[in-house]
C-alpha cells in the first residue's frame, strides 16, 4: 500500500513545482513498481483491464519523472525515463486510439526538441522515422509534435527568421516546459549564424552584425565582442573601426592550388606496387 | 478451392512432378555425400518453376511423402494432413529413414505449397514445428536449405503481421548459425532481422545489429544486395548520404541482372534516386527511361529539385504522398525541401555573378530580403555555392569559378577510380572457384559427365537463386 501514498505524494510535489523533490521520492517509487511487476509491460501483466489501469499509473509516474527531471535541468535521467516510457508507448493495450495532444506526444516532442538542442540531428530523424510511420500519431494536427519539426526544417532551410519569431514569443509555446529549451536553441541558433556569416562576408559592420544575430543595438560593442569570442567560441573575427574582418578559411582552398607532390608520388608508387602484383 | 484444383489435375501432370520432385531427391543426396553444397544450389535453380507447378497440384506432394516417408515417422502425419490427405494404412512395406537433407527440403516444398495457397494460418502453425526440426540438425550440407526455410518462415510472419513474435526465434537461429560458421544462414537471418526491424521502422534496433554482428563475407550475392540495400537505408535516415550512396549502388550491382529480381531493383532505385538527390546531385534521364511506370513519382520530384521549383515540389509532394509512403520513402522524400531552395540558389548563382539579394527574394519567393541573406549565407555555408554578401549594399556576389585543373580534384578523382580498378580485380581474383587437387586429375581425364556436371552447377551458381527477391 505504500505505492499508493507515496504515487499521491509524488502527484502533490509535482503540483506544487517541487521538482528536485520529485526526483527523491521517485527512487522508492520506481522499487515498488518493480516490486509489483509494473516497471514494463508484458503480456503476463497487461491481460485484464484492472492491470491495465495499473500501468497506465505506472506510465503517468514515469511521465512524471520525465518532466521533473528535465525541469531540474537533469538530462540524462530524462532520457532514462524516455527510454523506460518507450515500452508503455508502443504496447497496443494501453494506447488503443491514436494519440493526439496528450502527454506522450508533448513528451516525445520533448525530447526531439532535447536531441535537437544537443545537435544530435541524426537521432532525432531516427525518432521522425518511427512517428511519421506509426499509426499512433499524427504530425500534421499534432501542435505538440508539430513543433520540433518544423522548428528542425527552417533550421536546415536557414529560415532563422521564423525561428527566431518562435522563440521570442513565449505565448507560441504550446506548454511550459518548452521554454526550458529557449536559452540553448537560442544559443544553438546564433552560433549557427555565425558559422553562415563567416563564410559570408569579408566584412561586416558590428551594428549590421548584431541585428543579424539578435543581440540588441543598445548592447555595447565591448560585450558584444566577449559573446562572440567566449560563449560561441567564434576565432578569427577581428574587430576594427566599428567593423569586424573574418579571417577566412581561404588558405585551405589556396593550398589546393597547388598539388601536393608527396601525395603524388606516394599514390602513384602504390599504383607501381599494385600493377607489379598483378603482372 | 484447392479440392476443386486437386480434382482438375491431369494425372500426367502430377507424374511428372513427382518425378521431377524425386529427381532433386537424388541431387541432395550426391551434395550430402560430397558435401558440395553447389548441388544444393542447384536443386534451388529449379525450385521457381517447381513452385509455380506445385501451387496447384498439393496432391502430387502428399505423394511424395506418404512414398518417402516411414509409418513410424514423426513427421509423416502432419506433413500429409497439412497436404491435404490423410493417412491410409498401406501394406507394410520398409522404408529408412529420411535423410536429414531430403526431410528440410520436403519442409520447405510444404512451406512454398502453403503460401502460394495463401493458407497463412496453418502455414505458421506449421512453421512452429519446422523451428523445432531445425533445433534437431546440425550439419553443414543443411546450411543453404535451412536459409531458406528461416526466409519462407519470416516472410510468413510478414504477411500475418506479426513481426515481433518471431524476432527471438530468429536471433538465436543467428547465433546458433554463427557458432558452426553457416555463413548462409547467418546471412540469411541478419537480411531478415533488419528487415523486420525496418518493417516496424525500428532503425536504432537495426543499427545496433549492424554493429554487432558481422556480415559474412561469402554469403550468396543475392544477400549481400539486399544486406547492402538495408544499409544503404539505415545510413540515408541518419543523414549519412554518402555511405548510403555507396551502399545502394554495391546493392543494384550486387543484385541478380534478371527478370526475377526486378521488384528489388526497383526498390533499389528509388531509394538511390532519394540519395542523390540528398546529396544534391540530379540523377540521369537514362535511369528513369529504362523503367518509366513505376518511377513516375520520382522522376517528378527530380523534375522539381532540378528547376528548384519549390511550388513543384510541394504540388509533387502532395499528389504522390501515397506512392511514396507506400515506398516508405516520405520522410526521406520531405527532407528534399531544402535541396529545392538550395538548386534554385545555386542556378541564380551560376547565373548571375552580381544580383541584389530583393531580386533573390522574388525569383525564390521569399518573404523578406532578410530571410534571403540567411538562407544565402546558409547555401554558402554548405558548400553549394562560392560567393560572398555584401552587406551594405544589399547583393551577392559570386566568385570567379576557378580552373578545375589547376587544382588537386582531378588528381584525386583519378585515384579515387584507379582504386576501384585495382580492387575490382583483386575482388575477382579472390572469387575465383579453383577445382581441388584431387578433383583436377578427374578433368584432366576427360571425365566428360564430370565436366558437364561442374558446368551444370556454375550456371546455376550465376543465375543464383532469385525466387524469393522482393520489393
């Protein structure tokens, strides 16, 4: 009977925001429900609707612990509890209908959003896959889903205008707790443009320059300056006369210019060696 | 309905195809006693134009094994019954006992029968008890029979859509057949787990597999083309184009060049179709004539990202969306969007050497000069482009195209195709089949039957065993 005090204990923290509080209680939480066989569904434990009900407690616990775990900033245990929601999400008996705005689709856009943060793209088309094809979901009416994954093709498409919109505004949010994410994409998108805008220009005004990466006017160029050079680790940008020059990576093109002769010899004693193995 | 097809049966018909049945009977046994699997190859050979007859004749099979097999057999009952005839006590005659090869193929005939029959559900209840039959065996002249068992057994549970039940049977199928170096069967069942995996869209699993195990390297072409088919996928949905490239062109070369293995061509093509032009290459008009029908939609799409018509390319997205999801290949085909920009950028460039980035927002349909600048600096960026923005003045302005020759590209390029002259024929000279010491003085004998049976076995060999291919 403990699993159900300390489940309506975990409910009422998680009311209240008590995040970091959460987490504690979850541990003893987690040992019950193995304890009572609820930590995976199988066939055994899903045949009749009363351990059906059960689970699904089980599966909102682990929402919980997912959501409570990404607002404590704790990320690896928030993949931990996506890995452990996976089984409850794809069993057929606990989501017979198709699932739109609920919380499992706010948790996987989650953390499509947290792999397109940490500039994992390639796992998050591995999660697309899966989404797009299953029955369960539908992107196009799902404001949830369909947040990620527009947010990832004006990324690639360099739309950062519509981005930036986006975020910017909080009220376009579809819930909270993506606004957890609205400082390191921010981050992530001004270091994406300025990897563009180096490649770009030769030179560029500081003014013209900061509207571009959405760092206010007002901001002084000093600052401005520091940003550039120790949170998006940019090297090579020199700052002059109200101006910054990129140093760009022209001398690799340059070098190319002119063959490099050791290479050569050594390709083609290699193709002397090949030939006299085959004579 | 197949009483009725039983009963429409010429009697000469079902002779012969006894006969031609009890033929290969002879064939398993010469390859168990030599243990030269190539006989086995070619009892394959005939096994398409086997089926096609068997389908509509079981009677002939209850046949062959109310003859060939004991009273006292385990096997007999519910091999006759699932055949469709019961079992009459005949005289007692004595019969041996069936040997091991003859016994799985006489399986396999049954599996074939059933699914043809489209009789789903006894067929996998039958399958349960050739899983079992299989655990029995263990010798290395089953090998290539037991790979097509594990095929038909798969593909049975495709077609009842169950593809989950049978993941832990085949895992250990596969490593059972790793220990004792059955590399056909190993090959066989690491094509079949990815394709179940895939199936079910479940790439992470399927990419942990890939790394896990390791492909055999002389497994049958037919399953190397279709493991490399399945990499080539798992590679494009992780956005690792160029290894995906490679992988589908080794998997149409690889492919049998027959009628046979068409509806696998064709996926094959699609799919390096997508690649290319992912990585931002446009594919030749020839590939597309040679098949028009069925690559209708992709030749559209191409037709699209080629102009970089974005209008195009979403009228073309949205009238084939069934045709591409049919092919599984709609998510990998709505990541083409930004390529369509990107060409369209990349024309403008080539065409223009100085144009003010408004004119960019009209020809691309942008909404804002702003947005033209980032989605030109992100073109830049990429690659697709060499050109540079200025600013102030509001226009792009593309750099001189250097000389070609004047720099290390053509040297590369050559080396990249020396490489592959020189390892194609070291790859050739390594598949070479040299005859046996032994085997050389029998030739050298003119041992005339010998030679045309060795000739026999190499052209089943290239003509492979392409029944089973699929899209």
């Amino acid at each position: 009977m403990s699993l159900q005090k300390l489940t309506a204990e975990l409910y009422q923290l998680y009311d209240q925001e008590e995040y970091e509080k959460c987490q504690k209680i979850l541990t003893p939480i987690k040992l019950e429900l193995i304890k009572h066989n609820l930590l995976l569904p199988t066939v055994a434990n899903s045949d009749s609707k009363d351990k059906i009900n059960d689970l699904k407690i089980a599966e909102r616990i682990l929402e919980i612990g997912a959501l409570s775990s990404l607002l404590s900033n704790n990320y690896r245990g928030f993949e931990n509890y996506v890995a452990q929601l996976r089984p409850f999400y794809s069993n057929k008996q606990i989501h017979a209908k198709p699932e739109k705005n609920t919380d499992q689709t706010k948790i996987i856009s989650l953390y499509l959003l947290y792999l397109l943060s940490q500039g994992l793209v390639s796992k998050f088309h591995v999660e697309l896959e899966l989404i797009y094809n299953s029955k369960q979901y539908n992107v196009e009416q799902d404001q949830y889903l369909l947040f990620p994954v527009n947010l990832e093709k004006h990324l690639m498409e360099g739309n950062y205008i519509k981005i930036w919109k986006v975020l910017k505004n909080d009220t376009n949010l579809p819930c909270k707790e993506y606004g957890h994410f609205l400082d390191t994409l921010v981050n992530a998108l001004r270091f994406e443009i300025a990897k563009s805008l180096e490649q770009t220009y030769e030179t560029i005004p500081i003014s013209n320059c900061k509207g571009l990466l959405y760092f206010p006017q007002e901001q002084s160029d000093a600052t401005f300056e520091s940003i550039i050079k120790d949170d998006l680790k940019m090297t090579g940008w020199t700052f002059k006369d109200g101006s910054i020059t990129f140093k760009n990576d022209d001398d690799s093109h340059k070098g190319n210019v002119n063959p490099n002769s050791i290479n050569l010899i050594s390709n083609v004693l290699s193709y002397a060696e090949r030939i006299e193995s085959i004579v | 309905m197949v009483e009725v097809e039983m009963n429409g049966t010429t009697p000469s018909v079902r002779d012969e195809l006894i006969t031609e049945i009890e033929l290969s009977f002879g064939l398993l046994h010469k390859a168990a006693a030599n243990f030269d699997n190539r006989y086995i190859s070619r009892v394959f050979r005939d096994l398409g134009p086997l089926r096609r007859k068997l389908a509509k004749n079981g009677d002939a099979l209850a046949t062959v094994i109310d003859r060939l097999y004991p009273h006292n057999s385990a096997s007999r009952a519910y091999l006759l019954e699932v055949t469709g005839k019961t079992d009459e006590s005949m005289d007692e005659e004595t019969k041996s006992a069936v040997k091991p090869e003859v016994d799985l193929y006489i399986h396999l005939l049954v599996q074939v029968y059933l699914l043809d029959n489209n009789r789903l559900e006894e067929l996998n209840k039958f399958n349960d008890k050739v899983i079992y039959l299989l655990g029995s065996y263990n010798r290395r002249s089953l090998d290539f029979i037991q790979a097509k068992i594990w095929f038909y057994i798969s593909r049975t549970k495709e077609l009842i859509d169950d593809l989950h039940s049978i993941r832990p049977a085949l895992l250990s199928a596969l490593r059972s057949a790793t220990l004792r170096h059955d590399t056909e069967t190993a090959a066989s069942t690491i094509t079949l787990l990815l394709r179940n995996y895939l199936l079910c869209h479940e790439v992470n699993q399927a990419m942990n597999l890939v790394e896990k195990t390791e492909f055999p390297e002389n497994a049958g072409s037919s399953l190397v083309a279709r493991y490399y088919y399945y990499l080539a996928r798992i590679n494009a949905i992780q956005l690792d184009y160029s290894s995906a490239n490679e992988y589908v062109i080794a998997a149409t070369r690889k492919a049998p060049q027959t009628q046979l293995a068409v509806g696998f061509l064709q996926a094959a093509t699609k799919l390096s179709i997508i690649i290319e032009l992912l990585m931002g290459d446009i594919p030749e008009l020839q590939l597309f004539r040679k098949q028009s029908d069925s690559l209708e939609p992709y030749f559209m799409l191409t037709k699209a990202v080629r102009l970089g018509d974005l209008k195009l390319f979403e009228e073309v997205l949205k009238k084939y969306e069934q045709a591409f999801k049919k092919d599984d290949n709609f998510t990998l085909v709505s990541r083409l969007r930004q390529n369509v920009i990107k060409t369209g950028i990349r024309i403008i460039s080539l065409s223009y050497s100085k144009i003010s980035l408004k004119d960019i927002c009209i020809k691309l349909l942008l909404d804002s000069e702003e947005l033209a600048e980032y989605i030109v600096a992100k073109a830049i960026r990429d690659g697709v482009i060499e050109a540079s923005i200025n600013h102030e003045h509001g226009y792009m302005k593309s750099k001189e195209l250097l000389d070609v020759y004047s720099t290390k590209l053509p040297q590369d390029d050559f080396d990249q195709r020396i490489k592959f002259c020189l390892s194609l024929h070291n790859d050739s000279v390594k598949s070479m089949r040299y005859p046996s010491a032994d085997n050389r003085s029998d030739i050298n004998k003119h041992n005339l039957a010998a030679k045309e049976d060795e000739m026999d076995l190499l052209k089943a060999i290239e003509e492979g065993d392409l029944d089973d291919f699929m899209d």
